[in-house]
C-alpha cells in the first residue's frame, strides 16, 4: 500500500487545496494552464454533496484570489448525479454561476456510460443560462460522435478524451485502435463545427495530426494533459507556441483516480506487481 501511496503521488498535488493551487501556479510560471480538480466521486449522501460543492466554491475563491490561469473540474457523481438529480443539477448551477462572476471556466468530467446520459442533460441545461462551461466527451463511447453534434450545435464547448471507464461492447469501442480513430473522427468534425475545443490526450499522434489540421482551420485549440504525464511533451508543446494546460487533481480520495491512471498503461500496472511481488 506504501508502495501505491508513492507511486499514486506523481499524479496528485497532494491532499490539500493549498497544494493544487501551488501546483497551478508551477504550471502557470512553466507556460502553461491548469485546471483544478478536488477528487472524490459517488458520493452516499446529501451532506456529503453539500462538502464538495463547498470545496469546488472554495477552489474558485483561491484561483480568483491568488490570480492563477486555472480552470475548475467537477464530478457530478461528486455532487449527487447517481443519487439525486435536481440536487446535482442545483450544485451544479450554483458553482457555474459563481465561477460565472468571477469570471472562470468550469469543465465537467465524464464518468462512466451508466452517467453519460444525465451529464450531458445538466450540462445543456447549465449551458441555456451560463457560457463558462464545457464538458468532456470520451472517443471510446459508440454514443459520442452523436453528443459531440448535439452538443456542438447547443453552443457547447468540448474536451475530447479517450475514455478512462471499463465499458462494455454493447455501448463502446474496446480496442485501442477504434478508440484513438474514433477521436481523430470526432476531433476532425470538432475542427470544422467549432470554434474552440480541448484535446485531452497524451497520444503524440493525436497531437500531431491536430497540430496539423489546425494549420488549415486556424480555430482555438488547447492541448490538455494529466499532472505526472509526458512533462517532456508539455513543454515541447509549450515551446511551440502552443496552449497546454495541465489537470492538477488533489484531494485525499485519490484512489479511484490513480487506479484509472495505473489501468490505462501496461508498465504502471507492472510496476505494480512487481513492488507486490518484492515485498
Ligand atoms: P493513451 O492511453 O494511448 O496514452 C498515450 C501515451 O501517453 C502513452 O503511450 C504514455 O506514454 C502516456 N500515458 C498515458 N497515460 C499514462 C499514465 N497513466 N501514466 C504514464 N503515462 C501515460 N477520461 C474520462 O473518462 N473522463 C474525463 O472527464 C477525462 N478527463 C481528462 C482530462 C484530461 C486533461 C486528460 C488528459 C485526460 C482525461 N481523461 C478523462 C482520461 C482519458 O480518457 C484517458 O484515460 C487518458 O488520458 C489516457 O489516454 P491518452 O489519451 O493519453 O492515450
């Protein structure tokens, strides 16, 4: 468990706000944008949503009142999607209109097929009162070609992934192949309907052909990234000329995160195994 606690560490700023937020400010001094994220998800209870949507006002207080080019991530598991939609929606509209004075822009992450309906129904419904918020839309999901049309002719702002759930065939691509396609589908449909998306990936190749693409349809795009992945690539990417911001996760329920993150790269997962099987 030490071993994990460590390892789990590269992708964390740590378990206090004050440690996301000096993490933001090292992104900012190093070129690039951050956004921040207080971890926690699928929450049991109503006083439980009432904690983390205090905390998620709280982070826009900090960005606001220590100056930094950062953004805010939320969970809506976080705030009460799974338990209780109008309360999810209400928390919801209460951190975006906040962050709406104060004049800071607000992502929805995506969470597993079984939220994927209801997220995109708080976000279009967030989205006819409030422009500062954007949603993130995963190229493994057969659904999303399909979303990312609906929600670009709402005037809706995307971050494209790749998907970070298990899921199954019946609602996603499983191989890694349709997958990184699939996102190059989308991103290419994203390029000519748009005028600003993000693309969240590490995959070069990715990166690459969007770098490409855009030298034709000049449109705004941002290059977004997890905090402990392909430093080197950021700051290639920065050097460029090019808009990078980095997803600064903190909190002290980084489990599930960091079992994502080690579950989408073989060598994590085998780095793992052997400092079990040292013990
Ligand atoms: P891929 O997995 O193919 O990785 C490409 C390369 O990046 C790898 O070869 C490796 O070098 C490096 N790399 C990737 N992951 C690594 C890791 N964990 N450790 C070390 N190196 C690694 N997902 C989701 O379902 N909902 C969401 O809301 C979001 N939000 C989000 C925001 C941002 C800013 C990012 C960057 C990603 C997400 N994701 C997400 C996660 C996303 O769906 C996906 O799981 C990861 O980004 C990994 O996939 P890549 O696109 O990087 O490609």
């Amino acid at each position: 468990m030490s071993f994990l606690i460590k390892f789990a560490h590269q992708w964390i700023a740590g378990e206090d706000m004050e440690d996301a937020i000096e993490r933001a400010r090292k992104a900012n001094s190093s070129g690039s944008g951050a956004i921040i994220n207080f971890l926690g998800e699928h929450i049991r209870d109503k006083e439980e949503a009432q904690v983390n949507k205090n905390e998620n006002l709280r982070i826009l207080e900090a960005i606001k009142d220590n100056r930094i080019n950062s953004t805010l991530s939320i969970k809506l598991t976080q705030l009460g999607l799974g338990m209780d939609y109008d309360l999810c929606l209400s928390n919801v509209e209460e951190i975006v209109g906040q962050a709406a004075s104060d004049d800071i822009f607000v992502w929805i992450d995506m969470e597993s097929s079984t939220y994927t309906h209801d997220t995109i129904e708080i976000y279009l419904s967030i989205l006819k009162k409030y422009k500062n918020a954007g949603i993130a839309l995963q190229s493994n999901l057969l659904r999303s070609e399909n979303d990312a049309r609906r929600i670009a002719s709402s005037g809706g702002i995307i971050r494209l992934v790749k998907g970070a759930y298990n899921e199954n065939s019946d609602v996603a691509y499983l191989s890694r192949s349709e997958v990184t396609v699939n996102f190059s589908k989308i991103m290419g449909y994203l390029f000519y309907r748009v005028p600003f998306f993000a693309i969240a990936t590490h995959d070069e190749r990715l990166i690459y052909e969007a770098i490409e693409a855009n030298k034709a349809h000049q449109k705004k795009i941002e290059f977004q990234m997890l905090l402990g992945v392909r430093e080197e690539l950021k700051k290639e990417l920065v050097n460029k000329g090019l808009t990078v911001v980095d997803y600064i996760p903190y909190g002290k329920k980084w489990l599930p995160y960091s079992l994502r993150r080690i579950r989408e790269r073989k060598q994590n997962i085998l780095l793992i195994f052997r400092s079990i099987l040292d013990i």
